[in-house]
C-alpha cells in the first residue's frame, strides 16, 4: 500500500447512513454526512490522504440510473486529476446494481470500492465502520488497480459483475454465487485470490431509455407482455431454469423482439442461460433462433442495466449482441 494514497469517499446515503436524533422515537433515516462516517472509524487515515464528498442523501431504493451515470462522471474527472482510489458508501437495496453499472461506465484504473452496512449507527454492533475500513484499505490497494467496480462487504471482496444481496438482514448479506468472492481482507491488508477480466467501458449516455424486466411464473400469462414494445425500448425476460417460458409466451415474446431488443436471462440467480439443450417450443434454442439475445451467465437485473446502458449510448441492435456476447 503506498503511503497516503488519495481517497475519495462519496456519500450516497442508505443505512450506512442512518440513525436517529437524540430523544427521537421510530424508524431512523439518512442523516449522517460522510465527515460523519469517516470519524467514526479509528485508523481510517492510516496510509490514505481521505476526502469527502457528499454527492446525495438518500435510500438506496430511492437512487436513480441517472444519479449513478452522474457519479461515473464524477469520478473518471476526479482519477484524471489525482484521486488514487474511490469509495462509495450507499443502501444496500440496490448496491448490487449500482456497482454493477458503474462497472460498466467507469472507466479509469484508480480502484472503486463500493460498501455500505446492514446495521445502522443506532444499533448495537453497527457494521458500517468495519465495511468502510476495509472499503478504505481495498481502494488504497495497487493489486485493486484496473479492475472496475468491486463491492467490499463483511471483509469479503467482490466483483462488481457476480456480487448479488442474498439476505435481506444479514451483515454477510452479500454473495457471489456462482464465482465466489475474489478476496478478503485480512488484518488490514486486501489479499486478492484472483483478478477478473475488465470488459470494455460502455460510453456515457446521449439519449433516454426504458428497460422493463418481466418475469416467468407458473401458469403466468403472456398478457403481461402486450403493449411492452410502446412502453419501453428494451426487455429482459427473466426465465426459468437454463431460459425457457411457456409456450404461450412464444409468439408474443417473437413479436416483441421484432421491434425492441428482447434479452433471455435465468431467474435462479446463479448459471448461464443454454443454447443449444432444449429444442421444445419456448426453450432457449426455441428463444434464441426467434430473434431474442442471450444474456449468458447475467442476471436478469444486471442484463437490464447492461441493456439499458447500451440503449443510453445509442447502441443499435449489433452493437447490443456484441455487448452481451463477449460476456457470455
């Protein structure tokens, strides 16, 4: 670890950031700011130069696509002007999916470590220090250089691209099912078992999308389908098992995807979507040759976010099926 690496830690808000004034009853709320945060934990300074940026305040149910995209911005400006690492503390409600998207959008090597904590600062053994410690150490960490978005949680280091909440209390609420973690850190000091290959940055946006994700359910019925194509640009069709849907959703699902792009991705969470096993009417063999795109070992919540940041850049249909194809 150099000495005094420069770290930025911008706040989002969540439970990280949660508690409650003195002598006030209920629920708590995001009320701590990130100078807050970082006095709160001894040691923190130890080796890193830290700064603090308060760039929003908020639930992590209650972040936007675009809060995140002006984040990456933000950022890339920041590492091009001397930033040697970045953390981002926010809720834990949608970190999965905003790591995942900055992943996709920053572009820079200096590290960028999300966390965030599942016990607030009023609970007894808060969990929001030691994750923003860790969080610290990982980003002031040469071996965490060019490798994109990682999420910091409980000690355990993950990839942005695999890491998903799995509990919904946990303080071990985060997994990477599938690949594992990629590190932990020990006694202070980040040790990477293995680094994963970093995918090309998605351009930032020029234009609007609507991205819808319409689940698979037993004896569910294809009308949730009709009419998608005027409401939004793109679908991902969370499937069951290895990609398949009822055989009534065949031919609406084949309308669709003649008129926005249309992606297949499984709902268990965990594996790649098939193609080639199955040839039954609504397999994926079925799906793929009527025009759907496979979004391999994505989940159907990371598939929309790589979807809808390629509609954003202004992607067309060839440039989506490449986007997806060299992950899968």
């Amino acid at each position: 670890m150099p000495d005094k690496s420069r770290i930025l830690v911008v706040t989002l808000g969540g439970t990280i950031a949660m508690t409650k004034t003195s002598g006030e009853t209920g629920g708590v709320t995001p009320r701590l700011t990130g100078a807050d945060l970082v006095a709160a934990v001894p040691g923190l300074g130890e080796g890193a130069a830290i700064s603090v940026e308060d760039f929003r305040r908020v639930p992590g149910a209650s972040l936007t696509v675009d809060d995140i995209a002006e984040l990456a911005e933000r950022l890339r400006k920041a590492a091009a002007t001397g930033s040697d690492g970045f953390v981002v503390t926010q809720g834990t409600d949608t970190l999965e999916e905003a790591a995942f998207l900055l992943d996709l959008l920053y572009d820079a090597d200096a590290p960028l470590v999300l966390t965030g904590a599942m016990r607030n600062a009023a609970m007894p053994g808060a969990d929001g220090p030691a994750n923003l410690l860790a969080a610290v150490r990982t980003a002031a960490s040469t071996d965490a250089r060019g490798l994109g978005a990682l999420v910091v949680f409980a000690d355990e280091i993950h990839a942005a691209r695999h890491v998903r909440k799995v509990h919904s209390t946990s303080i071990a609420a985060f997994a990477s099912p599938g690949a594992g973690s990629i590190g932990h850190v020990i006694e202070g000091v980040p040790r990477l078992h293995f680094t994963p290959e970093r995918h090309r940055a998605v351009p930032p946006p020029v234009r609007l999308a609507t991205v819808e994700i319409v689940h698979t359910t037993l004896g569910g019925d294809s009308w949730v389908l009709d009419g998608l194509a005027g409401r939004a640009n793109g679908a991902v069709i969370a499937a069951f098992g290895a990609g398949h849907v009822p055989q009534t959703w065949v031919e609406p699902l084949q309308r669709l995807a003649e008129r926005i792009p249309v992606v297949l991705a499984s709902r268990t969470g965990a594996g790649s979507v098939l193609s080639g096993t199955y040839a039954f009417p609504g397999s994926e063999s079925d799906l793929l040759a009527r025009g759907l795109i496979s979004a391999g070992p994505l989940d159907p919540y990371k598939a929309r976010l790589l979807l809808l940041a390629q509609l954003r850049a202004g992607a067309d249909r060839a440039s989506v099926e490449s986007a997806f194809a060299e992950r899968c």
